[in-house]
C-alpha cells in the first residue's frame, strides 16, 4: 500500500483498542490505547470544578476520579499525566515517528476552586517519560527522565518500534501553570511504504487544562467527612 496515509482516533479506549481507519483503507497496524489519566496516582492531581465545598461528595477510588470529575462538570487542574500504550498488530516492526501536540484553544484559566484526589505516589511499568508545557508558544512533546520504581529511565526521543508482543509505554506530563487550553495529540507511524497518523484525544474530544495557580484548593479529610482549605 505506497503512500497509504491512514488516521485513526482514540479516546478512553483501552490499550489495544484504536480508531477505525477510514472506509475503503486497511486498518493502522498499530493500537494507542489511554492506560492511565494520572500515571503517579493519585500523586498531584486535581480537579477544577464550578462547586461548592459543601456540596462536592467526597473523592472516589483512583480508578473512578475522571468519571468523578466528569459529573461534576470538572476539568483537569494544574497537569494532566496522560499514560499511552502503543502496541503492533502485525509481527512487522512499526515506527513511531513523532508525537505532536496541537493546541485549539488557549485563553485565561477558570474561574473556579481546585479539589485535590489524594496524597502520596505510586509506581508503574517502565516508560518513557516527555514533559509538554501548554504555556509555550509552540508546545512540543520533551523527552525527559522518567523512573521505573528507584531507576531511572534516561531521556528518549523518538522514533520507537512497536510490534506484537512489544509494546511501547509512553508517559506525558501536560501542564499549565497560566492558562485554560483544550488539546490533544496525533502520533505518526510507518511501517513499510505504508505510513499514517493516529489522533489522541479524549473521548472523540480535546482534552481540556486549566491553569490552578491561585486558585482555592480543597483536600478531602476523612476523620471529619469534609472537604479542608489546604
């Protein structure tokens, strides 16, 4: 298939599932699937939401925030530390050549008070890690150190290789320290003369981010069944 251009989508679907391929074209021989929301659970993460203190119900397990937070009508506060799973579907080895991220939206961050999810982290599976900075003018995604428990995994740029049975981690710190901004990414890939680009999103959506700089910020406190200014 020379030249063959394919573009795919994914959302909240789990690692191995992907975006359909247009009609008439074969489908990507890769899948990216969104393993985490929040790598370092629960390790940083908060929630903007347009809500009372007194009426937010308390925190859910970690599994549960983002569906928490999207009944709430919250968004992602501060970063977002978005975990993908890329996996080949044939045995032929699939390039990943460049990860980017595309801003369509940037203004001034909500008006809106923080809630925080939890304390402490945890640890995951050996990835490489990239930091993307939605203040840039150009964001772009940043090879960086990352950690697999006490080791550390050193920076990595691309291009990877993907096949069956190999797959490739990919941890991305998104984050803002003056903005609200709505994103997502597209991954290029190549195998062969075919090559095509698969967009990451949320759910057929961008992924919104505001700034929490500022902001109110509220933790939950268990003894006394509430929510504390922090």
């Amino acid at each position: 298939m020379p030249g063959a251009y394919l573009v795919g989508r994914v959302g909240d679907t789990p690692p191995g599932g992907a975006g359909a391929a247009p009609a008439g074209t074969a489908p990507a021989p890769l899948s990216v699937g969104i393993s985490s929301y929040n790598w370092a659970e629960p390790c940083g993460q908060y929630f903007l939401l347009d809500q009372d203190p007194g009426h937010v119900p308390p925190p859910p397990p970690p599994q549960d925030t983002r569906t928490w937070g999207r009944s709430l009508g919250g968004i992602d506060g501060g970063n977002m530390q978005l975990q993908l799973t890329v996996t080949g579907r044939t045995q032929a080895p699939v390039v990943l050549g460049r990860l980017h991220v595309r801003v369509v939206e940037r203004g001034r961050p909500l008006d809106r008070t923080a809630y925080a999810m939890g304390d402490g982290c945890g640890s995951g599976i050996t990835p490489q890690t990239f930091d993307v900075d939605l203040d840039a003018p150009r964001p772009y995604v940043k090879p960086v150190a990352g950690h697999d428990g006490d080791r550390v995994v050193p920076a990595k740029d691309f291009p990877y290789k993907v096949a069956t049975g190999d797959p490739q981690v990919l941890n991305l710190d998104v984050h803002t320290e003056e903005h609200a901004a709505a994103w997502y990414l597209e991954l290029d890939w190549s195998s062969g003369d075919a090559k095509g680009r698969i967009r990451i999103d949320d759910g057929g959506e961008p992924f919104r981010t505001s700034a929490i700089e500022g902001r109110p910020t509220y933790g939950y406190w268990p003894d006394k069944g509430a929510w504390g200014r922090q």
